[in-house]
C-alpha cells in the first residue's frame, strides 16, 4: 500500500511508520515543525492546522491509505477543524481513511463503554474528538474511527517520563487510584491501525488494552519494570482534587478484537518485567 501518516513524527505516528515501512509499505510521513529520523519514510511538512496544504499533499503522494494520527490537545483547529478537512479530502482523492480517536469523547458515566456508545465529553479535547467522529461519520461513512486510550510503550510515552520523574524525585506530583483507563503499547495499536487500513473495516472501532487499571497501578507497573522505587509514588483522588475529566472510562474492544488477528494486551502483561 501506498500509506499516509498524519503526524508522522509523534509517538504513534513513528511507530505506524517504522512497522508500515518494515511491512514494506510505501510510507509518506507528513510534520508541523521537524521531519523525523526513520529510514524509508518520504517526510513531507503539512499542518491541519493550514487547511490550504491538506490537497496539495495528497494530489503529491497519491495515497492508498490515510491515517490521521496528528495530535494537539488544546488545539480546536487540529483536532476537529483539520480532521474533517483532511477525512473529506481523503474521500474527494478516493484513500481509504483511519482516524485514531480517544477514550476522552467519553464522560465515564457509563463506565464501560463499547463501539455503539455515543460520545459525551466532558473536556474541550474530548468534545473537539467527538466533533471530529461526527462529522467524519457522516460525511465519510467508509472511514475507519478507531478509539484507544492510554498509550504506553517501552519507556518512551508521557506517561512514563512523568512516573520516571515522580519514581526518581525529580517532579512532585500524585498518581490517582480513582482515574481509570485500558492503556494499550503503542506496536499493538500501531499494528491494528495498520491491520484495519488494509482490511474492509468501517465505522467504530476500540483499540484499547484488555486491562483496567488505575494511573496509580499503571505507575506503579511502569516502575516495577523499570526498577524503581514504586513507594515514591504517591496516591491520591482525583475526585479529591478538582482535576477535570472522565474518572472510570472502560473501553470494550472485544467486538474489534474478534476482527483482528493483532492482539491487544493488557497493561499488566506488556509492563510484565523479565524475571
């Protein structure tokens, strides 16, 4: 396939390349500010949030395939306004879309939550998610919209800089036992993205871990197999603290991993250490 990534250069965005490229893809990667290092990957500058480069990059790279995997949090214009443009750019060029969504278009009211439940945000990134999905489900119904949550990796996430620096004292701060999400390892989400691009999946998809844990247990796994010390995390509530945002959001991907030959594992089996 002739593969591409919006937001290459981010987290997810660099290991859908590097699996894509090695998977012998075609790959063009697209960045706001700095191209990436990896090897294979025609890297090209585009926004969204300049709406004008959004054609032009995709009448240059002709792709089979379009994966959104760009990512600003507080950025309405990123978030909604450049994904639509893109998914209707994609559709009017004929490329096959998959839109990486979040656990956050979700209140946590319900708890669980499956690929037939209708977004209820309680954030401005969660709403401007949740706008983005509607509007791509409407106007592009073929696309793919793949929901996940925490991403985790082999010590390179936000997540585990931020327990580094909580485990090492560099950073004071509290892990809540409250604040309940799936993490998933980026290489399996990487590779479900990529599995459903190739495949004839549309709609709503979940790539979520199989675990529910805490971010005060994900700290203290992410510590354990980093060798160090878990006892410097400190717990707390985030009911407690005023932090806004969902507390328990459970997202079910059972229906999508029965779809899938890519397994999506749970937090306690990825951050297993090596005995």
């Amino acid at each position: 396939m002739n593969i591409l990534i919006v937001g290459g250069s981010g987290f997810l965005g660099r290991e859908l390349a590097q699996q894509a490229v090695a998977t012998g893809h075609a790959v063009t990667a697209t960045f706001a500010t700095r191209a990436g290092d990896i090897a294979g990957i025609h890297w090209l500058p585009m926004d969204l949030r300049r709406s004008e480069e959004i054609t032009p990059a995709l009448r240059e790279t002709q792709p089979d395939v379009v994966i959104n995997a760009a990512y600003r949090k507080a950025d309405w214009t990123t978030t909604a306004d450049g994904a639509i443009c893109l998914a209707t750019a994609a559709a009017q060029h004929g490329s096959r879309l998959v839109h990486v969504s979040s656990d956050a278009i979700f209140s946590g009211a319900d708890v669980h939550y499956d690929e037939s439940a209708a977004p209820d945000p309680l954030t401005p990134y969660g709403a401007a998610k949740a706008a983005a999905e509607t509007t791509i489900r409407l106007f592009v119904p073929d696309a793919v919209i793949a929901r996940t949550s925490l991403i985790i990796g082999d010590g390179d996430s936000v997540h585990e800089a931020f327990v580094h620096e909580l485990a090492t004292g560099r950073r004071k701060g509290v892990l809540f036992t409250d604040d309940i999400r799936c993490p998933v390892h980026v290489a399996d989400l990487a590779r479900a993205i990529l599995e459903l691009a190739a495949g004839d999946h549309a709609g709503v998809c979940h790539l979520a871990g199989s675990d529910a844990v805490s971010r005060h247990e994900l700290g203290v796994l992410i510590a354990e197999r980093d060798a160090l010390d878990a006892s410097l995390l400190t717990a707390g509530c985030r009911a407690d603290s005023g932090s806004p945002g969902a507390l328990d959001v459970r997202l079910d991907s059972s229906r999508t991993q029965r779809t899938l030959r890519t397994t999506l594992r749970g937090a306690r089996d990825f951050l297993r250490r090596e005995r």
